[in-house]
C-alpha cells in the first residue's frame, strides 16, 4: 500500500481517502512492482514503479512514509494538491521537509518528480 492510504495508516490523520469535495471515496494505491499487469478495479488503483523495502503498519503492508508522501504527491493533477498532500502530512508528523527533500533527491528520473520539488518549495 502507498500514497494516501499508507500515510492514514502510519497516522497522518488529513489524508481521509476522500476526492475534494469530501464525499467521493479514491481508491485505495497499490505498487505491484515493475511487470505485474493487474488492472484497476473498483476501490483499488495499481502501479507498477519500483518496490522498497515495505515496513507493516497495523498489520498491513505499506511503503515507507516518505515513499508514500512522494507517491500521493506525484499523483497529483495540480500542484496545489500536491502541496496540500505534503503539509497535511508534516502536520501529521510522519516526515519532514528535509526528509522527504534528501528522498527525492535519490529518484532522479521518477514520473512526477520536478512537481513533487516545486511543492516541497512550497509547503510550510
């Protein structure tokens, strides 16, 4: 599990699972690592990027926070999201700036990553 889902686990309480408008359920992230062709389903959206090594939070498996926090915020559409998606985690308190700065420093090259900079510049 990755992206929003692992961080409610791991207690970022903000990230509820729910699209903008408050009601609207998102599915669940998973990464399957690299050539696993499951497609998504009602509930469940599948990628296929690198796997790290998973950590279990209550029980089930999950990416590492700042992993996570890096998936949820390249998913994004806009950047605002993607700004949103990082300080509702550092209020939360699983990562910091710095962590996650020094984190996508080493994925040069990932889907997603000059928009996940421009937010770290952004978040408070």
């Amino acid at each position: 599990m990755t992206g929003w889902a692992a961080l409610r686990l791991s207690g970022a309480g903000y990230l509820d699972g729910l699209e903008r408008d408050g009601r609207t359920p998102r599915p669940v992230p998973l990464v399957m690592g690299p050539c696993n062709g499951r497609r998504d389903r009602d509930g469940v959206r599948f990628s296929y990027d690198r796997l790290e090594p998973v950590t279990e939070v209550r029980g089930v498996p999950c990416l590492p926070v700042d992993r996570a926090l890096f998936d949820e915020m390249r998913a994004s559409r806009r950047l605002f999201d993607a700004v949103v998606a990082v300080d509702m985690a550092l209020l939360a308190g699983p990562t910091t700036i710095g962590s996650m700065t020094a984190y996508v420093d080493g994925r040069r090259g990932w889907n997603g990553v000059p928009l996940v900079r421009k937010a770290l510049l952004l978040a408070r």
